[in-house]
C-alpha cells in the first residue's frame, strides 16, 4: 500500500483481452450482477503489449491490485499468453524486491461467458486489497 490510503476503497485495474476476457466483463453487466465498484476495466487486445515498468507505475499511482484477465492458451495473437505470463513472472521478482505482495498481481484466463470466474476473481483481490489495507492502517 502506499502511504495515505486510509479511508479510501482500494482501486483494482484489470486489463481483459478484447477477443474474450472483455465480453466475459460485459456479460457480467448484462446479467446485472454486482461487484466492486472501484474495479476499472480496460479493455486490450492483448496484455503482452505492457512492460514490466507498467505494472510498477501503476502499483506506484495508487493502484492497489491488478488482474491481467486473458483469453488463456485461446489467445488470438501467437504466443501472447506464454509471453504474457513469462513477464507477468518478471514482475513478480521486481514487486519481491520492492516488498509488494505479488498477488496483487494475477493472471487469469477468463471466457466470454464467464461471469461467475469473473466475479470470483474480482471478489478475491478486492478482499486481499482491503485486507491489506486494513492491516497497513492497523498497524500504523
């Protein structure tokens, strides 16, 4: 967490493949299920497109976790998901480093009908997010 986050709902930015993991979001919406509002989704053709210095910043501009949500081995585009994974792996050594909790960052693959993965995905870092939150707080 940085520093000054109390009081505020922890943000969560999840990058979703436009070919699977942003209509699995989109479904999401039309069946009216709720989740988390400070969940941000943007949507991408394919998450190998970032640097491990994005992820970084992000984390650095207050962003609290993020989901990198793929179409999986389905990816459209050649050897994007092994590479994406490869970097995502990368970044799990640089976060180690700067002492962040690496499972604020996650990769999964997520459907076009997905929306109980989902959710479940999103849940799960909104709760880790919070949680840490409150133990930064706590502990300050």
């Amino acid at each position: 967490m940085t520093a000054g986050n109390s009081g505020r709902k922890p943000m969560i930015l999840i990058l979703a493949t436009e070919a699977c993991a942003y209509p699995g979001a989109d479904n999401t919406g039309q069946i009216h299920a709720e989740y988390s509002t400070n969940a941000y989704v943007v949507r991408v053709p394919a998450p190998v497109q970032f640097n491990e210095e994005f992820y970084l910043r992000c984390f650095d501009k207050g962003i609290d976790g993020i989901l990198v949500m793929t179409c999986g081995h389905e990816c459209p585009y050649a050897g994007a998901y092994d590479r994406t994974a490869q970097r995502i792996g990368r970044v799990h050594e640089l976060m180690k480093e700067r002492g962040l909790d690496t499972r604020r960052l996650r990769i999964c693959a997520i459907c076009t009908v997905c929306s109980k993965a989902y959710l479940k995905e999103v849940k799960a870092m909104v709760e880790l997010v919070s949680q840490e939150q409150a133990a930064a707080v706590g502990g300050s």
